[in-house]
C-alpha cells in the first residue's frame, strides 16, 4: 500500500471513531485519579494490573479546599537562644544533659551554669567543659544540692548575663518495693524533683528574672508507673501538675516526661533495663527525639501561635498530651495491640488508656516501623527476647500490616492465621515485601520460601529463628 493510499485510510479512521464518539457509540476509556497525596497508592492501584483506562495524579486544588492536603516541603522547627543570656543546668552533666548542652550551644547559648553535688570537685567534667569552651560557650560550676535553697540562690548569682532559662534534669533512682521502702529512699528520688524545684521557683521569683523557659524532665513513670519505683514516679507526678501551677500564675513552664533513652543517658548504659521497658510498652527514646521534645517544650509558652501549634499537631504522632499541652510525653507505644491477649504491658487495663482500646487506628499507627526498629534494637542486646511467643507474633503484625498495605487492604482485616496466598500474597507483591523484611530484619529470604511459607503466624516465628541465628553467632564471633 502506497504511503498516500495509508494516510487516506488513517484518515477515515479517524473520522469514523468521531462520528462513533459525537453520536455516543463510544466513550473515552475511563480515568482513575488519585490526590497528589495518594500518589503512592496510585502506583498501588496500578500495579495490580487490573485496570481498564488511564490512572493520574492531580495536584490541583478542588473547589472549595484550600490547601492540597499535604506538605511539599517538610522543614524541622528551629530555636535560637539568646548570646547575651545565662541558662541555669541543674544535673546536666550526665549523658543526656551533655546532648542536650552542646545542641543548645550550636543554637547560640553563649554561657552555662551547672548545679550538681559533684560540679567541679573533679576532673571528670573538665573534658566536656572544655569542649564547651572551645565552641565559645563559658562554663561555670556551682557544687551545691537543689534541695538547699540557698544553694540555688547561689548557682542563680554566678550569671553573668541576665537568666533566661533553667533546665531541671536531677534525678535519683533508688529502686524498692513499696512495701520495704524506707523514708530515705523516698526522700532521696523526691526530694531533688519536689524541693528541689520549688527551689528554683522561689529563687528565680525573688531574683526578679524573667524566664524564657523552665523546662523540667520528667518520666513516663509519672504517667503509667514502674515496679519498685514509687518514690521515682511521684516525683515525676509531682513535675507534671508543676508545670501547670506555673502556668497559671503566668510563668514559663514544660514537662518532657521521657521513656527509657536508647542513645545517651543513664538507662542506654544498663541494656537489662532498656529490654525490661521495652518489654513492659516503653518505645526506646532516640537523642533526637528528646531534642526535639525539648524545642518545642521551650518555645510552646514564649513563642504561641500557629508555627507551634502545627508543630505540636505533628509530635502528637510520635507522642501523648496527658492533663496539659505543656506536658510533653515520648516513649510511651503499642509494640502489639492492648487487646491481643499475649500484650502483657503494666498500663493494659490503665482506664487512661482507653483509646488505645477503642480506636484501633492509634494501636496500628503506634506499632510502626520505627517502633519495630527500636524493638530489634533491644534484641541485638538481648537475643533472649526473641524466643518469646511475643516476638514471633509481633513480626507477624508487622509483616502482615507491611503486606495489607502493599495490597492496599484495609489492616482491620489483618488475620496471622490465614495462608499467605489467601491473603493476597503474589510473586509481584512477595518481591517488594522480601525487600522491606531485608531492610528491616537484614536477613534475605527468597521469594520461593516466603511463597510456601504456610502463613503469617509462621512468618512471624521464622523471622524470630533468624533473627535469634544472626545474634548468637554474632556474640560467639
């Protein structure tokens, strides 16, 4: 056929599928259209290969929404501290108060004082004073009790600036059963959280100073308690209603009640006790975590508006607002869900938590990869964990939700007992879910085995072996 005799045919083709279209014989082939927020799922949707037509991502507006529904640009909430300002650090010298300390010297605090029993009568400190000083901040060292209020009034006295903010990090465990406690031990946790901070309160009053931030660091221990640390939670307790008696006469005033930190600090150096907490439902608190916690800790009262509040709105994700939005809580999460009967966490039948009950929608997002990430953290320090029937269900939970969101199903209907296949489960799919169990759980398993694995259940316990396989011979070497 001639090229002219092929243009002539093309052409009555064409004309013919108009005439079809203008008199309704025809149709355009249908378009299915995700939200430019929905994009993933888009892809989801189209993987399948089960569509007919086109499949588009808008990223107009519709009529009557005013935003898109999502963030183009994420950008971390930044703080600036005052160069012509003293900041009061009461037991900051530990693993966390180090962090905490230089983050705030790389945010423009020119001048620290710290309050400690042990401050400058050793050589311990001199390395980190002097790491300080090298970054252009001045140190001074007060040695004095945040129980004696002259002591306090002293540490208040040495700035050389005008005071705009005290961070109170004290803290003293001694560990008892209620029953055995002696008054000793009670006043020593209590004392240096109750009369220790009403010693700061009552100084910085009489002195005059106006505070840009009083910053507490508190516990979750307060919140949901611990076995054998009574004395430990009340005072943490006692931190939390604190922060709300300043508030009402008009003062700065924020509570970080914190988990167990898996990075710094003085629980990250006993791994017995980071698997004890992660155990009983505490998330392992990141240095980061804690950073941010306290950025928005110091700025909620000084600084209120819609930049804080939208970024309170986003650390309510990652954490909880029990009594007051200045008590500021990390750590506390769901590794499985309150109603599954191997979920054995202290705070279960906690009237507090009932939501976690009631909207399963906070228990999925509460046992996230990040969570299931700390969780193997503790393993690799204590493999022992990994024989538990917890463990095995656990990864089950979390294979299976990874799965039925490959799948785009809805993870109400998440049943581990079910065979992998009926679940869905295909080469296509199995490809991407060996994938994410090789990122998370660093170990490869072939698609034919995951294939002919009998069901999540399964699953779940073969990642437990391997995991547990990985451990040991890890230690042995």
């Amino acid at each position: 056929m001639g090229l002219w005799k092929r243009i002539h045919v093309a052409r009555a083709l064409i004309f013919s599928i108009l005439e079809f279209y203008n008199k309704g014989f025809i149709s355009p082939l249908p378009t299915t259209i995700f939200s430019a927020a929905q994009t993933q799922d888009a892809f989801r949707f189209m993987e399948k290969g089960q569509h007919i037509g086109r499949v588009g991502v808008s990223v107009k507006q519709a009529e009557g929404e005013t935003d898109l529904g999502f963030e183009t640009t994420k950008r971390a909430l930044t703080i600036a501290f005052n160069e012509s300002a003293s900041y009061l650090m009461v037991g900051g010298l530990g693993g966390i108060g180090r962090a905490v300390s230089t983050w705030m010297v790389d945010h423009g605090a020119r001048e620290f004082i710290y309050l400690s029993r042990s401050a400058g009568l050793t050589t311990k400190d001199d390395a980190f004073v002097s790491e300080l000083q090298s970054m252009g901040c001045a140190v001074k060292l007060v040695s004095g009790d945040v129980r004696k209020l002259e002591d306090v009034k002293r540490a208040i006295a040495a700035a050389t600036y005008p005071l705009k903010g005290v961070v109170q990090m004290s803290m003293v465990v001694a560990n008892e059963n209620f029953t055995k406690m002696s008054f000793d031990e009670w006043m020593a946790s209590t004392a240096p959280k109750v009369q220790g901070t009403w010693n700061l309160h009552h100084a910085s009053v009489a002195a005059g100073v106006d505070l840009d931030f009083f910053l507490m660091f508190s516990s979750v221990s307060g919140i949901v308690g611990q076995a054998g640390q009574a004395n430990y939670a009340s005072g943490n307790s006692f931190l939390d209603a604190f922060a709300q008696y300043r508030n009402g006469l008009g003062l700065a005033a924020s509570v970080v009640d914190m988990g167990a930190v898996e990075d710094v600090g003085w629980i990250s150096e006993r791994q017995g006790m980071m698997s004890k907490m992660s155990r009983n439902g505490f998330k392992p608190v990141l240095e980061q975590e804690v950073i941010d916690a306290m950025t928005i800790s110091m700025m909620v009262h000084n600084k209120p508006g819609k930049a804080v509040e939208k970024a309170l709105a986003v650390a309510s994700k990652n954490a909880s607002y029990f009594i007051h939005k200045n008590t500021f809580l990390v750590g506390l999460a769901l590794l499985i869900p309150l109603n599954d009967p191997s979920n054995y966490v202290i705070w279960k039948k906690d009237r507090r938590m009932a939501s976690y009950h009631n909207n399963s929608v906070i228990g999925t997002t509460a046992a996230s990869t990040d969570v299931l990430k700390s969780y193997l953290s503790s393993a690799k320090a204590d493999p022992s964990i990994l024989k538990s029937p917890e463990a095995a269900k656990l990864f089950a939970v979390e294979i299976g939700k990874k799965l039925f969101d490959l799948l785009l199903k809805p993870q109400q209907e998440l049943n581990t007992s079910w065979p992998l296949l009926d679940l869905g489960l295909d080469s296509l799919v199995a490809l991407e879910l060996r994938a994410w169990i090789k990122q998370i759980f660093s170990f490869d398993l072939p698609m034919l085995e995951m294939m002919s694995i009998g069901s999540l259940d399964i699953l779940g316990q073969y990642a437990a072996n391997e995991l547990y396989r990985i451990a040991t011979e890890n230690k042995e070497s």
